[in-house]
C-alpha cells in the first residue's frame, strides 16, 4: 500500500504522507506480531522497538523502527514536511529493508529452534 500512495502521488502531499505512515504500519504490524506484544495500546510502539533492542543481531531494526515512527509522526503531524518525497522514497527503502531483516531473523531463531528439538 505504501509503495502504491508513492508510485501514484506525483506531487500530491497527502499520498506521500501516507506513504510515509503506510511504510512505518507495515513494519510495525510484523514486528509487533514476531515479538507477540498484542494488547494494542499506545506504549506498544515503544515496546516493540525495545524488544530489537536488547539483541545486537536485531539492533537494525530496532533504529529503523524507531527512523520510521519519527517520520510517521512527522508525516501525520507536522504542517510542513521538508523535502517530503525524498523523506517518502527513503521511508519505503528502509520499511522494505526492514521487513527483510525481520524476516531473516525470524528464520534464524525458527533455524535455532529446530536444531535443538
């Protein structure tokens, strides 16, 4: 959905300002689902982003996490927004860099999981 806002948005603020949001959501969603911190409350985000945190192999994601919930916040509500379809492009880069790395991390604790049983 990100990408979508951002290939259609040409010079149209508000897609690349959802494209913003849209790019920290779909980061957000599987992070918080891979950590199992469910209750749905505002402190989550903090919550999530910590749990990457404490593990050097995941500090990646916790900096991006943490880059892409700033632009968010600045997308949805901060009136101006230097330089926005640049900051949008980046969002997108780092959200799918990200979701990469979270996959991959995933894969290795399933990895690690397996060899011990």
């Amino acid at each position: 959905m990100a990408k979508e806002l951002y290939n259609s948005a040409d010079s149209d603020e508000a897609k690349l300002r959802s494209a913003i949001s849209r790019a920290y959501y779909a980061v957000f969603c599987i992070a918080r689902k891979k950590t199992g911190i469910m209750t749905r409350k505002s402190t989550d985000h903090k919550k999530v982003a910590d749990y990457f945190k404490r593990d050097k192999r995941t500090q990646k994601i916790y900096e991006n996490l943490r880059r892409l919930r700033n632009d968010r916040n600045r997308a949805d509500y901060d009136d101006v927004f230097p330089n926005l379809r640049r900051q949008a492009e980046k969002a997108l880069k780092i959200a799918e860099q990200t979701l990469s790395l979270l996959k991959r991390s995933f894969d290795d604790y399933l990895d690690k999981k397996r060899r011990k049983e």
